[in-house]
C-alpha cells in the first residue's frame, strides 16, 4: 500500500498563488495526499488581472502525465486550465491510458474576467474529456455553457446538472451556487439520477480568488482516498466554505481563498491549549505565591489563537471552571480547552485588534502593593477607571470588558498589565497581557517575587 494517497492536478500556474496548481496544491496538502503536477499553462496573473498567458505544448503536457503516473500513480486526479483543444486532446489520451478518476473543473474565465478557454476548446472538452470524467464543477456561467441553458433558481442549476451529465457521459455534475442569489450558497450534485444538496451560510464580502480550483482539488483529494462521490463533495463544500471564510486580505483585486485554514485552526488551539496547560503547571509549581493573588471571581489563564482566525469565544483557550483558591492551596476546576472562558475571552479579543502579538491574559486580585512593584520594574501599567463607564456600556451584557480593554489599549498598545478598582457590584481586578500564556505567568512571578 502506498504511504499517502497520490492526487494530481493538470491546471494552468498562477504567478499571484490564489488560484490553479498553487491552489490545488495547498488543498491537496491540508488535505492529507500528495500533489503532482502537469503544468498546462503559465499565467502573469495577480488579484486584479491576467496579463499574458503562455500554454505549454500539448505533448510536454502528457509527458508531465506520464512521468508522475509511471513512477507513483495517480489515485485521482483533475483538471484546471486546459486553454486550447491540443492540451484537452492529450489529457484524454492520458486518461484512457491510465484510467484514473477525474474531475473536471471546466475553467472558462477567471475571477478577473479573463478568457482562459478558447472557444474552440470547449467543443473538446465536452466531446473528448468530460465523458472520460467521474465529476464535472461547473460554477453558473460555466454551466449555462454547457448546458445550453439559463440558471436563474435552484430547480434550474438541477436541470442543468442533469443535462450536462446525461449529454456529455460525465458520472456527477455539481453545479456550484457561489454565482446565485440567497442568503446560502448552494451546491447541487446530480448523480446516478438523483440530486443532492450541498449548503454553507454565504460569507460576506468573501476572499473567493481560487474557490473553484480549491473545491475541485478537494473532491479529488477525498477520491483519492477512497471516499464516494457524495462524501467526497461534502469534504470539498466544508472545506472551501472554511477556505472562504479565512481567506486572506492581500492584493488590490479579489483576494484569494485560504486552504491551509483547515489545518490551521486545529492546530493554532493545540499549540494554544499546550501553553495554557504548561502555564497552570507553572502556577501550581508556584501554589504559595498565586493562592494569595486568586480574586473572588478565580483566576483564569487565556490564550487566543492567530487573530487571523479568532473569530469568538470559541478561539480561545481558558481553563474550565476557573482557577480557585482550595483549602491552603490552588486548584485548576476543569481541564484546559477551548471556548470556556468569557471574561477574558473578550478582552483578548478586544486587545488583539490594537495589539495583534498579544495572545495571552492571566486575570488576578488587585493589590495596589503589586501594582507599585510592576511600575517599579519597569512594566507598562494602564489604569482604568470603571465609575467612566459609559451608562450604554453597563447596560449592554458583556460590554464591559471590552470598554475596559479598549480604553486601556488606545492610552498604550504595548500595556502589559491593565487593572481597575472596581465598581458597584464589580470586583476589582488586574490583568496580565502577554504573547504566551507562560509568558504572563512568569511576569506575574517576576512581580510577585
């Protein structure tokens, strides 16, 4: 058996990174298979525009296909960019040749407007290719081509999955529902006579550069490690609605979707729940200094992950239940894990938008004695003054902290400790900021000590 899975793109390079092979190569990675490539085309592209494009001749095209299907073969494969109807004619060659699976991205124009097949191809690849392939991703214009009709609602995207399917001998059609109207985007897969629907809550204002090449490398991916079509296309609709959602911002045209989110986010909240856990065995190792500074409310220890993905609570690390004082001691009242934290979930949340190295808090009781010795070792100390506080901010829940954060930041964004006397009904409280959670243990050590 082989170690991993191989998947193999046949697509046009994109100079900008947001779309074609470097796309697909970035899904195939999160995705768990190995990417191979067969260059089809070379584009001087970026967010905003297709400058040139240089096809590469047809019979080095198969060579590429040869060359990777010879020594590790192909598990599944896809198509991307194919501009011409030499490049189509050989990949069909290829393809009965060795038999993989395919799925067939029919990439028409880009997501700048550019026409990346020819009009003499698509006849190619209707006729030569899409009945050798086992899906076919057509988004709404792509579709109404091949179709021959217009896709106006969700019963009509059906009718012309059905179509293309039954006219041209592919095995699945998903007709994508990025191009429709709804508050869902909605993705429908015809497939051995019936329909199935694939639904995400539409992103708004969405990085979708390279969505298409993105969702197709994902379907190819899950065939390449064995999962049926239906499975396959639910991996790749989840997958591209998480690469949407986290695309990044960068370029002046349409930025480009983001396939490494899907291993990012799991692994930004192990790394973060490591450093909470180390942190709290900090504490514990230091029970007799912290059992004095454990507030009323308890002690929590927080860690946000890259605020490129925080979103909400959800995305930070605290300890559950808190940390308490118990008899002569302390004591961590549930495990270390994610979206437990409230409180210091939403001043790391606020303190990350004018301070994006800041990851960490540690809340503790105020001592005006700390606060005097923190300011004498040299540590940026903010205080803020909660009577201020605006009547609209009380009276909204969760509205404080943030106020509290916000104010404290916009005197100094390098703060490291941020502390307040209370008010009516409210704790006095301080709050250690650093860029790890150990690390805001050992200053409150370093203080304390």
């Amino acid at each position: 058996m082989k170690p991993i899975p191989v998947a193999l793109t046949i697509a046009g390079s994109d100079s900008g990174g947001g779309a074609g092979i470097e796309a697909d190569l970035k899904t195939f990675t999160a995705l768990g298979v190995h990417g191979a490539v067969a260059v089809t085309s070379v584009t001087a592209q970026n967010t905003v525009a297709v400058t040139a494009i240089h096809d590469i001749p047809p019979e080095i095209v198969y060579k590429q296909i040869e060359a990777v299907a010879e020594d590790m073969g192909v598990d599944a494969a896809k198509t991307g960019m194919l501009s011409n109807s030499g490049i189509i004619e050989v990949v069909a060659r290829a393809v009965n040749r060795y038999g993989f699976p395919l799925v067939v991205d029919p990439v028409m124009i880009a997501k700048t407007g550019a026409r990346l097949l020819r009009e003499d191809a698509v006849r190619a690849l209707v006729e030569k290719l899409l009945p050798l392939a086992k899906v076919a991703t057509p988004n709404k214009p792509e579709a109404e081509v091949l179709a021959g009709m217009e896709i106006k609602s969700l019963e009509d995207a059906k009718r012309a999955a059905r179509v293309i399917a039954v006219e041209t001998g592919v095995e699945a059609v998903v007709v994508k529902g990025g191009h429709m109207e709804g508050e869902e985007s909605i993705d429908v897969l015809y497939w051995r006579g019936g329909y199935r629907e694939y639904r995400a809550s539409r992103v708004s204002q969405p990085c979708s550069h390279g969505g298409g090449c993105s969702f197709s490398a994902a379907i190819t991916a899950g065939l390449a490690k064995g999962l049926e079509i239906p499975e396959a296309v639910k991996l790749a609709k989840e997958f591209i609605s998480t690469a949407i959602s986290y695309g990044y911002r960068v370029g002046k045209g349409y930025c480009p979707v983001n396939p490494a989110a899907w291993l990012a986010i799991p692994a930004e909240k192990y790394w973060a729940i490591m450093d909470v856990e180390e942190a709290v065995e900090l504490v514990l190792e230091n029970r007799n200094v912290f059992k004095h500074l454990v507030p009323e409310v308890g002690m929590n220890i927080a860690r946000i992950i890259n605020p490129l993905y925080a979103r909400g609570i959800k995305d930070i690390v605290a300890v559950a239940g808190r940390i308490v004082r118990y008899m002569d001691t302390v004591k961590p009242v549930g495990p270390v894990k994610p979206g437990v934290s409230s409180h210091l979930a939403r001043a790391l949340l606020e303190a990350v938008k004018h301070n994006p190295e800041v990851r960490a808090v540690v809340n503790i009781a105020y001592s005006r004695e700390f606060i005097e010795k923190a300011s004498r070792k040299g540590y940026r100390v903010i205080y803020i003054d909660r009577t201020r506080e605006p009547p609209e901010v009380k009276q909204k829940e969760g509205a404080s902290i943030p106020w509290i954060i916000r104010e404290a930041f916009s005197i100094d964004s390098k703060a490291d400790i941020v502390y307040d006397t209370g008010d009516t009904g409210k704790e006095a409280m301080i709050r250690v900021f650093a860029g790890t959670a150990v690390h805001a243990v050992m200053k409150i050590l370093d203080v304390a000590s």
